[in-house]
C-alpha cells in the first residue's frame, strides 16, 4: 500500500520478507529522514573505529554480509546504511524524488545523525560518488578510503561500454525495463552478476518461456536480492529504476555530475591510506580504469579480485583481509 508523509509517497517492505534469509543475522536499525525510515546495520562496539559500508544498484547492506563478519571479528564498529529506495529502507514510488543529490545528502544526514568518526570508507558502484562525497565534504571523520570499483564523473572519464549499454537495457523500451518478463528481477540478476548463475540458465531461459535453473547458494543469494521488493510492484522497484538514468553521461543534472567532478579532484588529493579492491572481469568499471585512477593517487594500494562486479558479495572475505592487513 502506498502512503504519504511529508507529500512524498512511499511503500514500505514487510518485515517478513525478509525472515528466510540466514546468512544476515543483524539486527535492523533505522532513522528518519523527512518522514521516510532508513535501515542500516551497526554492529560491534560503540567505541570502536568505523568500518562504512555504502553500496550502489540494485543492492542493499546485504551485499557486504562478509566483509562485516570479517571485520566485526577484527574488533571494528561496521555500518552499513540502505539508500531509501533499497534493502529495508522505504521506498519512495515518485521518480522525480531520486537524484545523486538527494541519496548524497540523506548520507551525509545519516553519518552526522550517528556521529560517524575515525571512519573507514568503502564504497563501489553508486556507493562511490555517494560516500565519497561525504569525504570530501566531512573529511575530518575519516581516516582510510577503500574504493571497489566504482568512479567520480569527470570530463576526461570515458563511460565503457557496459555502462552505456546499462544505460539503454534500463530505459523505457530497454530489455531489463520493458522487455524482460516479471519472473526475471532483482534477485536474478544478482545471480547472474556474481557469476552463480550462467546467463543460459537465468535470462535466456526467462526469455525463451522456460525454467531457470539455480544452485542452492545461487538460489538463496537471489532471494535475499529480491527479499526488498518483493510483492511491491513496480511502484516498489523506482529507486532502481533511477539509478541507471542518473549516470552522467544520460543525465549530468540527476547524477550530480559537476559535484562529481569536484571531489573526484578532492579523493586524488587526499594524504588518507587509499587501498583499491577491484574485480577485474567488471565490464562496467573496467581494470584498465581501476589501474589509472590507483595511478592518479601515488601512495594508493591495489589489490586485484577475480570476479565480476559486485566483488564483495563473492570475495568479502578476501578483501576484509586485504584491508585489515594494511590497518594493521
């Protein structure tokens, strides 16, 4: 059911969808923003350094599941906030209402709410122009930057192919906005994203009428991506829907693209630690990419993960350690 506050509509997902999952055992916290609930995670010790998990699309806190328990055993504080529009966090049914400002700044009110400090940031997908911002807009709060493929806008980026090709599959008439029958959601591109399942078994299959075939982790993975929208309709799904539209190079205006610019200036000029975790069979944000922006910030570190795109949610453990070394 739809419902207003503060004139902004909104749906709100069921607790119950999300009882199945067992991998996630956190307790769900929320703020308020403007009259709209927003989830995230906080676990371990109230005095502890910070460990800031911000994720991109068409994800939630989930997505960092090992990287927390990774961390959380090390003796860190993680935090790991759902856009509004994503996880457990509400979501808003009006497309006018999403831009990279707005997520930008419901972050920033999410990090001074809890008086984030002596944080360690990591970010990938649209978590990238989100929680770096907030660096560069609050970087006395911070104290590491662990970037995961992701990027900045700026004039001389060149948008790879699987991005603008991201772009078209999402707008109206796209295969992922128009053409692809209900049964093909979130949680099935989750699976096929982290590569656990073939395109043959998920998509093809949908397309062609039959029945995708998933493994029991492939199958458990996809029902925690579709836990958040599930029995919401389209009105539930517009906060994916928008991300896709707000990249710079469809619509500078919606992704903030000149602020973009501006701390793609500040993030290359920091003296923090910066390490790269990068999944270099990404066909969005390409190695060759990672390898020149770690190249833009000599002292940076790079860590190369075979995987795909969402690297965190195959290799968190991996890259937990990876950082954990170097704070060490």
């Amino acid at each position: 059911m739809i419902v207003t506050e503060n004139n902004v509509p909104f749906v709100r997902t069921p607790d119950t969808n999300f009882a199945g999952i067992t991998d996630f055992p956190y307790s769900p916290r929320y703020i308020d923003i403007d009259g709209l609930r927003m989830h995230y995670v906080d676990e371990g010790p109230r005095d502890a350094p910070v460990v800031l998990m911000v994720h991109g699309m068409p994800t939630w806190s989930y997505l960092y599941r090992h990287m927390i328990a990774r961390f959380l055993a090390a003796g860190y504080r993680c935090v790991a906030p759902d856009h509004i529009g994503f996880g457990r966090s509400d979501k808003v049914t009006d497309p006018d209402w999403y831009d990279i400002a707005r997520h930008t700044a419901n972050l920033r009110h999410f990090v001074t709410t809890l008086d984030l400090r002596d944080v360690t940031l990591v970010v990938q997908d649209w978590g990238g122009p989100t929680g770096l911002a907030q660096y560069a807009a609050m970087p006395e709060r911070f104290s590491r930057l662990v970037i995961m493929n992701t990027w900045l806008h700026h004039a001389e980026y060149e948008y790879s192919p699987g991005i603008l090709q991201w772009i078209e599959q999402n707008k109206p008439g796209g295969i992922f906005r128009d053409n692809v029958p209900q049964r093909f959601n979130w949680g099935t591109l989750m699976a096929m994203g982290t590569q656990r399942v073939s395109p043959q078994d998920s998509l093809f299959a949908i397309l062609s009428d039959g029945t995708p075939v998933f493994s029991a982790e492939a199958l458990a993975v996809k029902n925690a991506y579709d836990a958040p929208f599930e029995g919401l309709g389209e009105a539930g799904v517009t906060g994916p829907r928008r991300f896709p539209m707000s990249i710079p190079a469809h619509d500078p205006l919606a992704g903030n693209a000149a602020v973009q610019e501006q701390n793609f200036s500040t993030v290359n000029a920091t003296r923090l630690p910066v390490h790269f975790a990068w999944g270099v069979n990404d066909n969005v944000f390409t190695r060759e990419w990672g390898r020149k922006w770690h190249g833009l910030i000599p002292h940076s570190t790079w860590f190369e993960v075979p995987a795909a795109h969402f690297l965190q949610d195959t290799h968190g453990t991996e890259i937990a350690d990876y950082v954990l070394q170097h704070m060490r």
